[in-house]
C-alpha cells in the first residue's frame, strides 16, 4: 500500500470553476499534512499546510483534514489557467525528522 | 536573496563517471535534505542532515554519498553513475521540530542525464 495516494488525474477544470484535489495517507500517527504546487520544470512551492482537523483557507485555496478518515483534500476556488500544474500532497512520517513523504500528484488543468 | 540554490542546474554525463551536485542555504535552517524526482514525477527522500548530523539515510546505493560541511550546505556526490540515476534531485531545507516545523523549501532542482 501506498504511504500517500492521490489520483494522478489529469483533472480538468473549467476556469471560474473549484478544483477539488484529494489525499489518502496511511500512516495514522501523521499530524502534518502539506500542499505544494509543482509547475512543469520547476521545483515544489508550498501553498498549504494544516495541523488539525477541519478547514483552513488562504486567499483561493481551502485545506480540508480528517484525520479520522486519514484524508486531507485542497480546495481551488474561482480556478485560473496559471493553476494549472501538478499538486502534490505532503505528510510528516510519524517517525520523526521532520520526513516529508510525498504523493505521486494530481495533475489539474485549467481550461479557459 | 534568501533561499534554497543548487548547482549545477543541468548536469549530462556518460555512465561510469563520478559528478557532485551542491546545495546552500541561507534562511537559517537546521535541516537539510536530498530528494529524487524520477520521470514519473515521484518524489523521494533519500538523505537529510540535521546541523551536520545524518538522520536520515533511506535505501539509496552507496555510490550515493552526502557531506554537509556545515548546516548552511549538503553536497551529493554520485559515483560511477547509471543510466538508471537520470533524474531531478532537489535540495530542501526546514527548521527542526523544536522550532516548529513548517514544510520543507526546495532548491531549484539539478537535471541529471546519464548517457
């Protein structure tokens, strides 16, 4: 089993629309769970991080955690076609060491 | 600027040859790691030092080999390289769990090609 799992997508969305990406991790002691954008050629970015449960908004962007379902989801609001890239989704390794183990990424495309 | 640089950012090598790769950081952070992006665009830890310390050292060949001289810097030397070793590997840094931790601040990436 995958230690996190995304849909590899692509998802395609129109512009103006919410892009709604998910995450599954399986490590149940996990209590830091981050976002990164990744543009084509580029390097990660972080966008979002959340600790707790429930939703934390910044500007377009909502993390949503569950901890109890083991799943993490960002929300795109009034998506743009500069959103297009791919997202990764980034949980801290029980173990310690501040490990960050990465999904594979979901690629979002958004179309004007 | 404050952050995350990498050198070189392309690196094209035959196999067989030795190549090293360095990061430097100047945000203050205390950990540094080594990741590896393969074509799939899967990110994978490999190494992380903290203040010059080995921490973590996942299963990697040992003609992989970091050294961090100090904490603002973690070198990667690769020794007779394969094919199977062209990838992106990306440098990142974070403060340690004492100070809070809030994700990690990669460096710009360095194309590896092996041919």
């Amino acid at each position: 089993q995958k230690e996190v799992e995304q849909n590899s997508g692509p998802l395609s969305v129109p512009e103006g629309a919410i892009a709604s990406l998910n995450c599954t991790y399986s490590d149940r002691g996990s209590q830091s769970f981050f976002w990164y954008r990744q543009y084509s050629g580029k390097s990660p970015e972080l966008i979002m991080s959340i600790y707790s449960n429930g939703d934390k908004e910044d500007g377009r962007f909502t993390a949503q955690l569950n901890k109890a379902s083991q799943y993490v989801s960002l929300l795109i609001r009034d998506s743009q076609p500069s959103d297009s890239a791919t997202y990764l989704c980034a949980v801290v390794y029980a173990g310690g060491y501040n490990k960050l183990i990465f999904g594979a990424g979901t690629r979002l495309a958004v179309h004007p | 600027d404050t952050a995350v640089s990498q050198t070189p950012k392309y690196l094209v090598t035959q196999m067989g040859n030795d190549k090293s790769i360095k990061c430097e950081q100047n945000l203050g952070h205390d950990t540094m790691y080594w990741y590896k992006q393969d074509s799939k665009k899967f990110l994978k830890i490999m190494f992380s030092y903290n203040n010059k310390e080995l921490i973590i050292n996942e299963t990697v060949p040992n003609r992989f080999s970091p050294k961090s001289p100090d904490k603002a810097h973690l070198n990667l030397h690769i020794n007779s390289l394969e094919l199977g070793d062209s990838a992106v590997y990306f440098c990142a840094s974070s403060q340690e769990a004492g100070k809070g931790f809030y994700g990690y601040t990669f460096g710009s990436g360095t194309r590896l090609t092996v041919v």
